[in-house]
C-alpha cells in the first residue's frame, strides 16, 4: 500500500515534500524581492501560493512515473540489498541536487531577466555553447555545483537520520 509507515513508496512521498518545499522556498524568496511591486491582499497571497503548489503538484506528476515504475518493478532482495540501499540513496542525493539546483537556476534567471524560466530558456536552448560559455563566465558555477552537492547530502543525512520515512522504506515486503 502506498505511503504506510513500513513501504518503499514512501521515497515518493519524500521526494514530493522535498520538491514542494524547494519550489515554496523559491517562490517566497521570489515573494519577498517582488513585494513592492504585488497587490498584497491576503487572497491575492493566498492565490499566489494555492496556483504556485499547484503548477508545481502538476509538474512532480510529470517526474514520478518512472521512479515509481522502478519501485515495482525491483524485487524485494535487490531493493533491500546494501546495492539497493547505496542506488537509493545516491538516486536521492542526485534528486535533490536537480531540485535544489533548478531553484539556485530560477534565482539567477530572475537576477537576469525579471522572470521564472519561460520561453527566453527555452530559446537558449539553441544557443547552447554560447550560453555555457556566458554562464561560466559570469558566475562561480564550481562553488555554486559544490555547495548544492554538500548541502543535497546533508538533505539526506538530515532525512535519513532525524526521520523514519527514508529507513522504513527498507523493511517493507511489497509484493509485486
């Protein structure tokens, strides 16, 4: 059964949580810079962060199929095995990486343009060299990569060892 105390569905839940809460956490920081600029009606407010997790909802069902697909498919022996463990928990630390490095993206896009990603990062898409080279050139990308990959294991650490969702996703016995 999805998302019981002891299944390995819960690495679903957790990665929903983790997804949400990085994209609330760029959009109140996108909030705050702009709130000179909003109608700061309590509904207004409201609207602004009820569509945002919404849209974002909407976008974690588009990612999860294919790790849930993973999580019936894989044998019970091989999902509890140390391999298991090590491939979840690396699949989790990259996971964040991507969430937490697409939000430290948008800030920067928004630095740039005034906007969450549109069309304009979509149009760079064609200019891909130029746009590496642009990127690498004006900011600290190293430093910026490190310390999303440091602060992704810290996620998990933190997870792993002030929660139970992430280790009783291992004593489970699903059942194909």
């Amino acid at each position: 059964m999805f998302f019981n105390k002891n299944s390995r569905f819960n690495i679903v839940l957790l990665l929903f949580i983790v997804f949400l809460s990085v994209s609330v956490l760029v959009r109140f920081v996108f909030f705050m810079v702009e709130v000179g600029n909003l109608d700061l009606g309590i509904l207004s407010v409201i609207k602004i962060f009820a569509v945002g997790m919404f849209y974002d909802s909407v976008a974690f069902l588009y990612y999860i199929p294919f790790v849930v697909l993973f999580l019936i498919l894989i044998p019970n022996r091989v999902f509890d095995s140390k391999i298991g463990r090590f491939f979840t928990y690396t699949f989790l630390t990259t996971q964040f990486f991507a969430f937490l490095f697409n939000g430290v993206s948008e800030w920067f896009f928004w630095q740039e343009f005034g906007k969450r990603f549109n069309f304009i990062a979509v149009d760079y898409l064609v200019y891909t060299q130029e746009v590496i080279h642009n990127i690498l050139e004006s900011y600290p990308v190293g430093s910026i990569v490190i310390a999303i990959f440091i602060l992704s294991c810290i996620m998990l650490y933190l997870l792993y060892t002030k929660t139970t969702l992430l280790k009783n996703s291992f004593n489970s016995q699903e059942s194909f």
